[in-house]
C-alpha cells in the first residue's frame, strides 16, 4: 500500500497539535473513516484521529517519492513544501472515486 497524505485545512480546535497549510502521513483506519475521522500523524509524532472535514487528501505522484529530499526539501519527516507538479489535492470524500497515480 502505497503512503497517504493530507494536507490541514483547518487546525483551530487544535493548534498545538496540528499546523494549518502543512501535510500529514494519513494512517489506513476504516473504521475512523466511516465515522468521518481521519488517523494523522501530528505534530507529537504520535497518530490520533481527527475530523476528516479538516483536511484535504492528496496524491503524491510516484515520481516525488523517487525524487526524495530533492522534492521535500531537506527535512527528515514529511511536512516540506513539494513542488506543484508533485501533488494533487482530492477532497476526502472523493478519494475513493479518483483515478489512481
């Protein structure tokens, strides 16, 4: 199973634990997803769910992950900026409905 990624749309119930605008390694849990939670990876490192309606899944081309620090910068954890070309935002509902990279 390839990653899964989101990006924070809105982080005001959780400032601490969470960065607006930055991207998160999403944990496969169907049934937090059922319920309308999403299991993310924050800011402790740890995985907790969230309100799905707070982030935006997106596809990371297979390329980018090939490409390494050249794409996410020099950090050692997800949360660089990659480049346009490199990410593809699909609204959480829609993932399942997507064509796959």
């Amino acid at each position: 199973m390839k990653p899964r990624f989101a990006v924070c749309l809105d982080n005001s119930a959780y400032p601490v634990s969470l960065e607006l605008h930055k991207i998160y390694r999403v944990l496969p849990d169907e049934d937090a997803e059922r319920d309308g939670d999403i299991r993310i990876v924050d800011e402790s490192g740890e995985d907790y769910l969230y309100p799905a309606k707070n982030f935006a899944l997106i596809a990371v081309l297979e390329s980018s992950f090939r490409m390494g620090s050249h794409c996410w910068g020099s950090q050692s954890r997800v949360g660089g900026t990659p480049s346009s070309q490199s990410v593809i935002t699909v609204p959480f509902g829609e993932w399942e409905k997507s064509p796959r990279l």
